[in-house]
C-alpha cells in the first residue's frame, strides 16, 4: 500500500509540475563547456554527438556534445548506456557482452569540429565507438590524409590485371574447399602435435576460422575496376559488414570469450590528454597494460592525430607517384609466379587420398614455414620480430609502429602509421578484402586491424 501511494503521488507531483512548468521529472543539470551556463532538461537520447533534452515546457532541444563540460558529458554517456538494451545474459549460446548489439556503420561521415580540443575529439570518438560506429576510424582521419590514401588505393589496385586478381581468387577458392573436404584427416594429423585439450579448442574453431578467411581472401567476384573506383570509406564499411558475423561466430567458438570482452570507447576514454596549446596537445596512453607511451599530438582539419604520423603522410603523394611507375606487366607477371607456386600445397591438399597424405603435406608446410623463418631471422638479426625504426605511436583507436616494420591496432583498429609499415585488412595484393577494411589479414596499400605488409596504416 505504502508503494501504491507513493507511486501515485510521484505520478501527482510529475503532472503539477509539468502543467505548471515548474519541473521536469527526471530532469538533469546539464552545463556548457565554458562553465557559465547550465541547463535543467530530461534527457531524452544522445545520437551520435547530437544530445537531445527535453525542457520544462515539453520542448525539445538538441545540443552538441562537444558543447558540454566533462561532466555533462559523462553525465549524457552514462545515460545513454542505461537505455540500451541490456546484454545478452550469460548462458549456453550467448553472444559475449561486446557482441550483443549490432553494428551502427554511418552512411555519413562523422563531423569533428575545427576548432576543437583534444578531449573533444577523443569524446566524440568514444561515443561513435560506443555506438559501434567503427567507421569513425576512418572519419577521424585529417582530410588530407583520407585523399592522399584513396589516392594510394585507387594505384595500387589499378597495377592488377583483372585476370591476375581472377587467378588469386580461384587460388583462395581452392584453399577453403581443400580445407572444408579435408578437415577430419587435417585435425587428426599428428603433425599438429596437439594434446587433447588443445585438439577439441582447435577443433571448435575450425570451421569459424575458415569461413572467416572465405571473406577475408578474394574471390571471383571481385571487381579490379569497382574497387579502384570507390571510395575507400565505402569499401570499408562492406568489409566491417562482411566480418562482423564471422568474427562474431569465431568469438563464440573461444572457450572464456566473456574475458576477452573490451571495446575501442574503454581504450580512447583511457587516453591521457594534456592540452598545450589550441593545436597542440600532449597525449599519454596505456593501452592494453603495456607501458605508457606519450607523444605530441596536432590539430589538423579539427582532427587531432601524433606529429609523427603527420610528418609520415608526406610520404604517401611520394610512395603513389612511385607505384604508379611500376611496370604493370612484370608486376602481373610476378603475382602470377607467387599463385603457381603457392597453388602447388593447395592443388596436393586438395587430392589427398589418406590420413597419410595429409600428414606428409602438413610435415613438409611445417619445414617451409621453418626454412622460411629461419631466412628471415638471419636477413635481420638479433632485432628480428620486434618493432624497427622507434617505438610504437598510439592514436585514438589504436596503436602501430610510427617508423617500423611492425604495428598492430585494437579490435581491428589501430592507430593511423607510416607509410613504411601497416596494420589492418586492406591494400591490394594479399589482403582482407578491399583496402582498409576492418580486422584480421596481411598485405595491402593502407588498412585497420591487426596486420602486417603493405604501405600504411590508419585510423584512430
């Protein structure tokens, strides 16, 4: 009875106070970013950077983010979450907490504004993040550096013969049906040298991982004209599309996968920023437990990325007029020479009559892959398999080697790289798919995710 009556005079109270337009029920202090003015309205959602309230007198009113201190921020971040639908409870067959809601790709890009601060920025990318808008990596880049890249892109793949491209994917086509047919005999090689424990965790991850790697390889329908031509946003947003219920199966697969849960909107609200001056910022991060590292980041077209990778993507004008004097035919000619010689393993697999075959096969890959590293170690040294050329940069949404050969990002994302050196899906050649998408995969021209190859990595 007490709850009845309390809830009625709740009701009561919320209904004299709207026709009075005394209060607002519910309502919360919201201040501006100067600090001078507030504001007392419900919260009704946040879009994106567009925070909508509602005032008193039942109006409506939609305020940038940016516009906001700290607090109101937090305050607009913490509410928005608490009226999502809550995730998937754990169980048999849940999806982990991360994966429980879809993607949220923009048609549009994402607007920063030019005059504004570090922490502005890096509020807005979290909140894009939050929302699973991942193509915000992209939008967060400086213009410039967005041209220069599709610019890349656009050479890059313009050097394959659509022939070429039409054998790589006949290859790719070849790999993923040798290994569907001879899956039993594959998992049961003793070559794997797999205890039991480990064979059932391989064994459940099978399949995922080799369809993953289906969306990740070309394929016959891959268009050398369409790709040159479109944009590199677009092709982007078909990758993160494409491998997102891949990796969404994968991750179901791992055994634990509720530990492995973390978000890009976590990482870029653990980035420390000092601001320096208006266009110049000291930014400090930690990610992932490792040891923090600390750069100078610059405003460049109301974007704010480390004075490093700025200097970098001069680069990029030089590396296209290079590719760009590249002699196609012997290029072609040599791609092709690399598929015959890689369709060899894969045309064996693919005939293997017995478990006995499939051992051999698995035996033989296992010391090329040795000879293989082997080379490699002793063409760089003692320094071989770490990062060359300095210590790892860190952007927004992820982090890579600013002047080495090595570079990985955060959940297919990683910060935006030298020209030297890349990490993510994308590029032309051995690639994810088209350049720049999202996730796992090796090759390219320009890429996000975790990757190593081509010519450059981006993206906060």
């Amino acid at each position: 009875m007490k709850w009845r009556i309390s809830v009625q005079r709740l009701a009561a109270a919320c209904l004299i106070g709207a026709l009075g337009q005394t209060f607002v029920c519910g309502a919360e202090k919201w201040t501006d970013s100067s600090g001078s003015k507030t504001l007392e309205a419900e919260f009704v959602q946040l879009d994106g950077i567009q925070l909508k309230l509602k005032k008193s007198d039942g109006a409506e009113v939609v305020i940038p983010l940016y516009k906001l201190d700290d607090a109101s921020r937090l305050q607009a971040r913490k509410l928005a979450k608490a009226k999502q639908t809550p995730a998937i409870a754990s169980g048999a067959g849940a999806k982990p907490a991360f994966l429980a809601t879809p993607l949220n790709l923009s048609e549009t890009p994402v607007e920063f504004p030019k005059e504004s601060t570090v922490q502005q920025f890096l509020d807005i990318i979290t909140q894009e993040y939050e929302a699973k808008n991942y193509i915000a990596a992209w939008d967060a880049l400086p213009l410039q550096y967005q041209k220069d890249l599709d610019a890349l892109k656009q050479v890059a793949v313009g050097l394959i013969d659509p022939a070429t491209l039409k054998e790589i994917g006949k290859t790719s086509s070849s790999l993923i049906g040798a290994l569907r047919t001879k899956k039993d005999w594959i998992l049961s090689s003793k070559e794997l040298e797999l205890d039991d424990e480990t064979l059932e965790i391989v064994s459940g991850l099978y399949d995922p991982v080799v369809d993953l790697l289906e969306t990740l390889l070309p394929n016959d329908a891959w268009d050398v004209s369409a790709i040159q031509n479109t944009k590199l946003r677009d092709l982007m947003k078909v990758a993160i599309e494409s491998l997102s219920p891949k990796v969404e199966r994968l991750m179901k697969e791992i055994p634990n996968s509720e530990e492995f849960q973390f978000s890009l909107a976590d990482y870029t609200k653990s980035i420390k920023a000092k601001q320096r001056t208006a266009t110049e910022a000291e930014v400090t991060i930690s990610p992932f437990g490792m040891p923090p590292q600390t750069s100078m980041w610059v405003r460049v077209d109301g974007r704010w990325i480390d004075r490093a990778t700025v200097e970098s993507g001069k680069d990029l004008t030089r590396l296209t007029q290079e590719l760009a004097k590249q002699d196609k035919k012997q290029l072609n000619q040599q791609i092709r020479q690399g598929i015959a010689v890689a369709a060899i393993p894969i045309g064996t697999l693919a005939e293997a009559e017995s478990q006995s075959d499939v051992d051999d096969i698995i035996r033989d890959l296992k010391g090329t892959i040795m000879k293989g590293v082997a080379a490699m170690s002793a063409m760089q040294g003692p320094s071989f398999g770490a990062p060359s050329g300095g210590s790892p940069q860190f952007g927004a949404n992820g982090f890579n080697g600013s002047g080495g050969a090595q570079s990985s990002g955060g959940s297919g994302f990683s910060g935006p790289g030298r020209p030297a050196t890349m990490s993510g899906d994308g590029g032309a050649g051995s690639q994810s798919g088209p350049p720049r998408p999202a996730d796992v995969n090796s090759g390219g021209a320009g890429s996000d995710g975790v990757n190593s190859g081509g010519a450059t990595s981006a993206g906060p």
